[in-house]
C-alpha cells in the first residue's frame, strides 16, 4: 500500500489520487506528486551579473557604496555573507564584513564562488 502525502497547502491527510493528480478535499488544492513544488512566494533574486542568490550566499560589492546617514564608504571588494531575503528597495539582509548588518541592493554584489 503506497503512502499519500499530505496536503501541501493546508496539511490535511485527507487527501486522495485521481489519475496522476492528488486532491485535497479540504482546501480543493490539486497537484501532482511527480512534479517538484514551488513556492509562489520565495523570493528569486540574481547578482548584477545574472547568478542566481541563495540565503548563506558570500558575496563582494562591485562599486563603492555611500553608507546613508553616515560618512561611511563601503569599497569595492568589501565581502558581505546574505542573511535573508526581503521585499524591498534594498532587498538582501546581510552581514558585512567589519561593518556588521546592513541592507543591500542585489544589482550592487557579485556571488564569491
């Protein structure tokens, strides 16, 4: 006897197969089990040279940046670990080296292999 997920959308175990297709009686939410899920609302966010970014990611700045409300420069080079993503002008959190947390745009940083 083969083993049916549960719903990924509201987690019911009520869920049942209809041809190659699994139904959640619950919330109506229909998909199929081969097929990899994607969530609509993860942020996808590229580098100013078009690599994809992931939390965790080391990146390094790509032009000198004006630190606002401060007279403080962040140089090109300056290395910076991504903390989190966010919706926003300035949409990764991150941590930066000898300067601690900051936001920051992500067309401003290139991805560190």
């Amino acid at each position: 006897m083969s083993t049916i997920p549960p719903c990924p959308k509201c987690e019911s175990v009520y869920v049942y197969e209809d041809g190659s297709q699994l139904i959640c009686p619950e919330c109506a939410h229909e998909w199929n089990p081969n097929e990899e899920i994607v969530d609509p609302d993860a942020i996808i966010l590229k580098d100013a040279v078009g690599n994809l970014l992931a939390e965790e990611d080391k990146v390094t700045l790509i032009k000198d940046l004006k630190v606002k409300g401060s007279s403080l420069v962040l140089k090109v080079g300056t290395k910076a670990v991504i903390k989190r993503f966010v919706d926003a002008d300035h949409d990764i959190d991150c941590k930066v080296d000898g300067h601690g947390q900051m936001m920051l745009k992500s067309k401003f940083v290139r991805k560190q292999n």
